[in-house]
C-alpha cells in the first residue's frame, strides 16, 4: 500500500508525494496522509509536490478535496513551489490562486 | 552501420517451406546471399555467427523464441533492420511492429518483388542514418486498435506504445510525450468512469469525514456489478506523418463534455472537468460525438 511520509514543520503539517498523483492509490494515499495531520489538528498543510511528474484531473480532485476541507475549518492549504508540468497544470486550471506557495 | 559492398546477406527465418521456396530464389536472383532457418534455434545460432544486413522473418518463430531472440538480435547487431512476416489474419502490425522495432511488416502470402522493394528502402536508410531503422521510419499510414475491459483498464493504467515510437523517431519531444500520455490516460479515465460506469461528476464533491467521497465509493460497487463493468471501452490509434488521431468509443449512456474550458475560480472551486481542459490543452482538437459516447482527439504532427 502506497504511504505519503509526513512532518511537522512550526505549527504546519508537511505530505511529501512520492510518485505520480494520477491514480486511485495515489489518492487514497494522499487522503490517509492528510486525516493524520488533520487529525493531529493540523490546519495549516503544506503538499510538496517536487517529486510528481504527473498530475491528473482525479489527483488535482484529491488536492481540492484536502482544500475544501481545510478551508471548511478556517484552514488552509499550500504547496511547496512548483516545477515542470505539475505548474503548468495548475496555472492552466488556476490552482496557482487558490493555493498560496509556502516558500519555507 | 557497416554496408556490406558484396552480396548483401539477407538472414530469412521461417517454418513454412513454401515462403523459403516463394522467396528464396527472386532473391538470389536479385544479388543477395540468403541464409535460411526454420526453428527459433538455428535463427539465434546463424544471426551469433554472422552479420547480416537484414533479417526477414516470421512472427511466430521469433515470438516461439521469445523476447529473448528479440534481445540477442538486436544485441549482436542494434542495426540490423528486421522485417516482420505475419501468417495470422487480423493480426495487429503496429503493436507488434513497435515491440520489435522492425522496419516493416508483411502478411503472407508476400510476393518477392514486394519484399525486394522493402528490403531496398531498408538499407538505403540504414544506410542514411547509420543506426536502427524502426518502423515510424517508413511508415506513412497505419492504425492499431485496442480493446478494453473495465475493470482491467481500472487496475492498470495503460500506455500507447505509438506515442513512445513518436519520440523515438524525433516526430515529438519528450515534454509534449508525458502531455500526450496524460490525455490517454484522461480520456480513458473519462470513458471508464463517466461513460461505461455512469458516474457523476458532483459526486466528487459529497465527502464524508475521513475524506471519502460518493464517487470513489460508487465507483468501487460498480466496478463489481457486470452490468456496468461488462461494458468494454474501445481505442484506435490511427498514424500518419503528419497528424495523430485518437478514438475512443465507450459502451455507456453518454458523456457530455463541457461546452468550454473551465472557468477560472472565482469562489468555490468545482471538483471537475478539469480533464477535458487539460485535453483541449495538449491536443489540437478534441470531438464528442455520438451522445459523448465517442471521443476523437487530433494532434498536429511535424512532418
């Protein structure tokens, strides 16, 4: 079973994806590592996405699920900076003015 | 690759005696000094013993040796060009072209003048350009087709061999291959999901506590119900120098794209299409029809 690792940095909670955010086990592996932080209470998660090639329309959906319930909580979601095709997606879609980048 | 300036040798590896006897002969005749085998065997001992400007043989004799035959071929001389000849009608030559890297593919009966012609166009390439051949080379039309089972094509992602032998033959460059490759896996993912198991769109956006949404949960129980996941999705690729068509038919109700790209997000974001934007992106023109059941994206092609 795919496992995101996870940190926390300050009072942030970290995902680091390993692999491609293109499939089902991607998303269910973004989706377990997000409830731990969140469970810990984490409101602040950052994802860092430096190590993704390729992102799909069903990973974008697992990231904005993780945003929807962040900001359903007065949270927020960040993204590590971008590289390669993983920005050129997001700035097609727009995701690059919903999710401010943590330059941290 | 070194040419060779006296007769040229021409290795032809096949069990059927009428194609050693149709061949053969028009062959020597033409100046080629022919080699001849008949068992998977005495294919891989002649191309250990000898160098040879091409190899023409049957595609059952090199499967029978397995892709290990393949790999010592092509190991002991990466410039051999190799012509396929196929006994089996239907069979698809793209696919089995793009496995073998040969230059060209036959179904037989082939007559030798055909086979001469191939043969020359071979070596004046490899010739030209020093290295392998590979079949893009010489292709200037072709189409393959594929089908695919739902719950197959959910547990695998699949990749067109086609758009690997594009970068290959330098038709596209590595950027615009990972694009390519995700516009497959969208629109097959779009067939899959919204076409042969009907699911919503807004169901992406009804989530429990843990994260877990309707569609993934509705998506699970219909990839076990046959009356959603006997559905079959169908692709054909078709090639030519100047332009890559992708079609794909699902066996759904209907699929219905939006009208434009998605809109910027000004407040909530929407949970999709977002595929079909990254569609309309990378290709250059991306058609529903038959009630969305069928897709057909284009891409422009440097010729």
């Amino acid at each position: 079973m795919e496992e995101f690792t996870t940190e926390i940095v300050g009072n942030k909670g970290v995902i680091k994806v390993a692999g491609d955010l293109d499939s089902e086990t991607s998303g269910e592996a973004l989706r377990q590592a997000f409830n731990r932080l969140y469970d810990q209470g984490k409101r602040q998660i950052v994802l860092d996405l430096s190590g993704v090639q390729i992102i799909n329309s069903y990973g974008i959906g697992k990231v904005l699920m993780c945003y929807k319930r962040l900001k359903s909580d007065n949270g927020v979601l960040m993204v590590k900076p971008l590289g390669g095709f993983v920005k050129e997606t997001f700035e097609l879609l727009m995701l690059d003015k919903l999710l401010p980048v943590d330059e941290g | 690759m070194k040419q060779s300036r006296c007769s040229p040798k021409l290795l032809l590896a096949d069990t059927d005696l009428r194609t050693r006897d149709a061949l053969c002969g028009p062959l020597r005749d033409a100046g080629w000094s022919i080699d001849y085998a008949d068992e998977p065997a005495t294919l891989a001992a002649c191309a250990n013993g000898k160098f040879y400007d091409v190899v023409v043989t049957d595609l059952d004799l090199l499967t029978k040796g397995g892709l290990s035959l393949l790999s010592k071929l092509r190991e002991l001389n990466p410039s051999q060009a190799l012509i396929l000849l196929s006994n089996a009608p239907g069979v698809e030559p793209v696919p089995e072209c793009l496995r073998s890297g040969a230059a060209s593919f036959f179904c037989k009966p082939i007559d030798s003048q055909s086979l001469k012609q191939a043969i020359s166009r071979v070596m004046e390439f490899s010739a030209a350009h020093n290295g392998t051949s590979g079949w893009l080379h010489y292709c200037t039309q072709a189409a393959a087709h594929y089908e695919f089972d739902s719950v197959q094509l959910a547990k695998e992602r699949f990749v067109l061999p086609l758009i690997a032998e594009l970068e290959r033959g330098g038709k596209i460059d590595a950027d615009t291959k990972l694009k390519l490759d995700l516009v497959i896996s969208e629109a097959l993912t779009n067939s899959l999901d919204h076409g042969n198991l009907e699911l919503l769109s807004e169901w992406r956006e009804e989530f429990d506590g843990q994260g877990i949404d309707r569609y993934s949960l509705v998506r699970k129980e219909r990839l076990k119900d046959p009356a959603y996941a006997g559905r079959k999705i169908f692709l054909e690729a078709h090639y030519t120098p100047h332009e890559l068509k992708i079609v794909l038919r699902d066996q759904g109700q209907g699929f219905l794209a939006a009208s434009k790209p998605h809109a910027p997000d000004s407040c909530e974001p929407k949970m999709h299409g977002r595929g079909i934007t990254i569609m309309n992106s990378i290709m250059d023109r991306v058609e529903y029809t038959a009630r969305g059941t069928t897709l057909t994206l284009t891409k422009h092609l440097k010729g």
